[in-house]
C-alpha cells in the first residue's frame, strides 16, 4: 500500500480519536458546549445506527458492512492509477471507516459531538470520522466521475 496513503489514513483516525477522547471527557452525555449561539454547538451523543440513524441497534450488522467496505476499498486501492487525489480519498475513507469501526467494535455505538443549526434546521450530529468519509467519497465519486469522461474522449 502507498505510504502517504497509509500515513494520512493514521492521521486522520488520530484526529478522529483525539477529539472524541477530548469532547467526551470534558463534555458529558446529556450536556452541551455552545461554540456560536444558534449554529454550532457540541453535543455529545451515542450513535446506535448509521447516518442519521439509520438501521439503529443493529451493530453486528453495521461492524459486518464496515469491514466488507474497508476491505473493497483496499482492494480498489491495487487497481487503481496512483494519484495524490485518488489516494487521498481513498486514505480518508479508510480512516474514517477505521474511526467509527473503532467505536462500534469496543463500544457499540458511535460517538458523535458536532451539532450544527442552519436556518432553524438541526442536522444530523456527527463525528470527524464522518466528515472524512464523506469527503473522501464526494472526492472519489468527482475523480471517477471525471475519469469516465477522459475515457469516452
């Protein structure tokens, strides 16, 4: 596997893990910590499901779509041309995936803290993790996306 890969994937779990370790140590269940009044707050949560969520309590279930997932996206990674974007995406999909598999494995729900209110609409709380998966799938769609249009030209 690619070393920049590998090393912005440990990265991005770090992040992941370090900020969870900070918000749910000095901020308690039930509690928040107001950050800019009427848009974002931290609000640590238990995730029992998936994004916003969905499939709640069923863990086992989400562990197995995790594991199969990371283990596609590896594989993917030996077929595909090596780029710093494609392996950035790739690293932060992983990471992010690895982040919340974290999670789920030893706690059994996912950890989510960042609350944030657009025009008086609550969106789903959600963790670092999750924005790099997101991220790194936004990416890899447009990288696909445009590399489907060079090969019809």
């Amino acid at each position: 596997m690619k070393k920049r890969l590998v090393i912005i994937a440990i990265i991005t779990i770090f992040i992941d893990f370090f900020s969870k370790f900070l918000v749910f140590k000095y901020i308690s269940y039930g509690s928040s910590k107001t950050i800019i009044n009427n848009f974002f707050t931290i609000l640590p949560v238990k995730n029992t499901g998936a994004a916003f969520s969905f499939m709640d309590n069923n863990n086992l279930l989400l562990i197995l779509i995790s594991l199969v997932i990371l283990f596609y996206l590896i594989y993917s990674i030996r077929k595909q041309k090596s780029s710093i974007l494609f392996d950035l995406s790739y690293a932060l999909l992983i990471g992010g995936l690895i982040g919340n598999l974290f999670d789920r494995v030893f706690l059994s729900y996912v950890r989510d803290f960042l609350s944030f209110k657009i025009f008086n609409y609550n969106f789903a709380i959600f963790n670092v993790a999750d924005i790099a998966i997101v991220i790194g799938a936004v990416l890899l769609f447009i990288l696909t996306i445009k590399g489907s249009s060079k090969d019809e030209n």
